[in-house]
C-alpha cells in the first residue's frame, strides 16, 4: 500500500507505485488532452502530483515539450525573478569508511590522499573563500565516526561561523554529511546550520543496496529516513537530490517528487531545496562501469518538470556540470549555483600538488567566481549573496508560505542587489565591476515603488561609502 505520511520508506518510496507511475507516464506520453490538462493545472503555480509531472517528462510531443520548457521558464522568473544564489563547497574531511562503488572516497581506495583539515586550516579556507566573495558554504565531508565524529563537525561550524575577516563573513553555513541520529541533527540545529543537505543517491532500493555494499550508508531504510529525523529535531530546511546516472532517470524523478510529497505531507514542509548532480569522472572510478548516463537533453527536460512540479522549491546545479549545460538549465528552473569551487580537502588557501590528489570528483566549470559572476550578468541574471530569510529566521514553512504566495520577491529582488553590491565593491575585478554597476542601476528602474527604490539606493550609496 502506498502511504505518502508513513514513516517507512518502503511505504512512502513505494516501488509498486513507482513502477504503476512509470507504465501510466509511458502510456499516456502522447495523450494530448492529458497533458494539456497537466499543463493547464501546472499553470496555477501550486505544483503537480509524481503522477502528473512524470506524464510531461515522458511526453515527446515536440510541440507540447515546448510548451513545458515555456512554463518552467516562467515559473522559475515569477518565483525567483532573475536571481541566482551563489554558494561554494567547503571540503572539511575524506575520511570514510563506506564502500560507495561511484564515490572516490570509498574506503578501499588506498591511492587517494586522505585529509582532514584543523581547525586553523577551517580557518585559512574561510578566509581564502571570503576573500573571493563568498557568504554561504556548503559543507562536505565523508563518514566516518572516528575521524569525522559529529562533534568535529560541530567545532568546524562554530569555527567557520566566528571569522571576521576584512568585510567578509559567512552568513549560512549548508551541511551535507551522512545521514545520523535524530540527536546529531538537533546538535547541527543548535550550531546554526542553514539547509540539511543529503543526496538519496538512488530511490531504488535493490541498486542501493549494490552500490552501497559495505558500510552504514548500506542501511538503506536508515538513509532514506534521515530527512525525517531531520525534521524532528527542528532542522526545516531540508534539501535532497539524487546522483543521476546511478540508475534510471525516471525512476529516480518519481522517487526523488515522491519523497518531497512525503515531506510535505508528513511535516507541512516540502525539500527547500533539489539538486540535481550528474556522476563525474573521478579517481578510481570509471564512469563506464555505470550505463545509466543522461544526455543533456533529457538533463534539461529534468529540470523543467522538476521545476513545474515544486514550484517553491529552490534549485542547485554545482560545477559538476559545464559553463554550457548551466547555461541551459539556469532559465529553466535552477535557483542556485556554485562558483570557484574546489573538491579537494584544503584547495581554497593553497592548490594542491597534483600527487596529492584529494578532489571528490573532476571538476566540469572550473572558472573564478568572479568569472562566474560577470558571465551570470552578461546573461542578465543577479547573482545574489543573499542570506537574509535564513538570518531573520524566514525558514521552514515560513519561507514557503512567503514563497509560495510569491511575496518573497518583494524583498528578494532590493536584498540580491545590495549584496551583490557589497560583493562588486569588495571583491569584483574591474571589468566584473563595470558589468555590474551597469546592471544594478537597470535593476533600480525596475523596482515599482518609488519609496522602496529610494531606499535601496540609500542603502547602495552607504555600502560604496563603506558605511554597512
Ligand atoms: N558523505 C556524505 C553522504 O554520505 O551523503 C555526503 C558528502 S559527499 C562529499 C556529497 C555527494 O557527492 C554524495 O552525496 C554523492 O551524491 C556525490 N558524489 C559522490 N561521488 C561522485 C561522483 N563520482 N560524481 C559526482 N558526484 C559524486
């Protein structure tokens, strides 16, 4: 029986359901008059059911497909307008005693150089990534009780959060780290963690079990609660994701909205965030050895129905992916992306020699971030160091209801330029700068209220005249 609120993942990522969804999305993939109606009730902007949004990401009516991409594209600017979050990963540890068969990390693998950074190095790192701009990270780190134990990562956290350095200051700290106890995660809410991040790898059970095959991490029924247990120790911004290539997309895409549902229905509050990483070449691992790659095609049709259907849930694209492929899927639904990033443990202060290879996977966009920020304005879009929701508590079904009522904007779109104001003054090149400068003071025209544009060029004036 299928049971969206259930606490068993066997329930709630019911297989049975996923296989009828996958036969009714294939039987009806060229029912106009159903995705018609599909596209209609996307249309209200209030989201779509697995059912439903596995129908349009079948569909292969080239008319109708356009249609799809045409609706993402207008959901994504009427929920987060032309903004993109900018955020880097923070490599503390990889240290790990699972056995992922597609992770370098995995412990069997002896020629990988394994790091764990103290925390002076936290420090040096913080620095160097605030000296780049950043305010927001990401942290990563392998599992391992020993040498990773919660309380590392907590004395990390509190590290990361107490460096002032210059005019920098990480303002939201992201934790993506193994799934653990519903006491670890109240732990991580006490320390100020922004979002919860944990990637379900794969919603397929049998291949979990594969690809997991020693381990904690090999618990799957463990890993697939943890969002839950998230949840019950009050952590409200969860975010999850899968690693597509491990196994089919269309499994996976049921599974992955299937579980947000879950959330949803179970706690009131859907993923605040998905993301969407591909399976990169890396060390000790041949890509070869996993078939269920997809094209960049099918990449961006994900993307837009993953967009269609949680309208409010934001979206990150890491530099897994190519300069070319975050083109194409940015206007299409991506909210969120990295910029400058490194995978190795210890590679924002020093880069690493090359035979201490650490990195977690190669990198596809390996730009600066200030390249990254001048090529998003170029595009038109404001890459915003926003991390006011978090700081003034705006979390949870706060910020859903904020965002689903489409008010976040109101303050989303003066915040985005002040801060990349903060970022064109402190650390943009030159050229960044000119680009930038050019687009703000477009951006102002465009704000209806006279009062509310007086006041964020007050504000634009104090930060150039260093009065923060
Ligand atoms: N150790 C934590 C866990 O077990 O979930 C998370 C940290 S891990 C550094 C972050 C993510 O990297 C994983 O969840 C996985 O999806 C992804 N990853 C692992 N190997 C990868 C590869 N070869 N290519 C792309 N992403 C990979």
């Amino acid at each position: 029986m299928y049971d969206v609120r259930s606490k068993n993942p066997e329930e709630f990522i019911n297989h049975e359901e996923i296989l009828e969804t996958l036969s009714y999305a294939e039987a009806n993939k060229h029912n106009v008059e159903l995705i018609d109606q599909i596209i209609a009730k996307a249309k209200e902007r209030k989201g779509l059911s697995h059912r439903e949004a596995a129908v349009l990401l079948d569909c292969d009516i080239e008319e109708k497909n356009e249609e799809i991409y045409a609706l993402a594209e207008q959901i994504k600017k009427d929920f987060y307008g032309n903004r993109i979050v900018m955020f880097a990963p923070l490599y503390l540890s990889n240290y790990c005693v699972n056995g992922c068969t597609y992770c370098p990390y995995h412990l069997k693998n002896k020629h990988i150089a394994r790091k764990k950074l103290t925390q002076e190095e936290v420090r040096q790192e913080v620095i160097a990534l605030q000296d780049l701009g950043h305010k927001r990270l990401a942290l990563e780190a392998g599992e391992d009780p020993v040498n990773n134990p919660i309380e590392y990562i907590l004395e990390c956290i509190d590290t990361i959060y107490s460096i002032k350095h210059k005019n920098g200051e990480i303002r939201r700290v992201n934790v993506n780290i193994a799934a653990t106890t519903v006491e670890n995660y109240r732990k991580l809410k006490e320390a100020g963690i922004g979002t919860y991040i944990l990637f379900q790898e794969t919603y397929h059970k049998k291949s979990y079990l594969e690809l997991h095959p020693t381990g904690p991490k090999h618990d799957y029924d463990y890993h697939t609660t943890a969002m839950d247990r998230a949840m019950e120790a009050g952590i409200d911004d969860v975010g999850i994701g899968v690693l597509f290539g491990l196994d089919k997309y269309r499994y996976e895409f049921a599974g992955l909205l299937m579980h947000a549902e879950h959330l949803e229905a179970a706690y009131g509050v859907g993923p605040h965030t998905i993301s969407v990483p591909r399976l990169c070449p890396a060390d000790d691992i041949d890509t070869n050895d996993f078939d269920n790659g997809i094209n960049d095609d099918i990449f961006a049709k994900l993307v837009a129905c993953i967009r269609i259907a949680v309208p409010y849930t934001g979206m990150i694209v890491s530099t897994r992916e190519s300069q070319k492929s975050r083109e194409r899927v940015l206007h299409l639904g991506i909210s969120q992306i990295s910029g400058g990033s490194k995978t190795s443990v210890g590679g924002y202060a020093e880069p690493e020699p090359e035979e201490e290879n650490s990195a977690q996977f190669d990198l596809s966009d390996t730009r600066s971030l200030d390249d990254i920020v001048k090529w998003l304005m170029e595009m038109g879009y404001i890459p915003s160091f926003c991390t006011a929701c978090y700081r003034e508590g705006r979390t949870g079904d706060r910020f859903m209801s904020l965002c689903k009522s489409g008010q976040i904007q109101n303050c989303c779109q003066p915040n985005a330029l002040m801060t990349l104001k903060e970022y064109l003054t402190d650390y943009a090149s030159p050229a960044t700068k000119e680009v930038g400068e050019k687009l703000i003071l477009k951006e102002l025209e465009q704000i209806p209220n006279e009062n509310v544009r007086a006041i964020v060029i007050d504000h634009l004036r104090a930060i150039e005249e260093e009065n923060r």
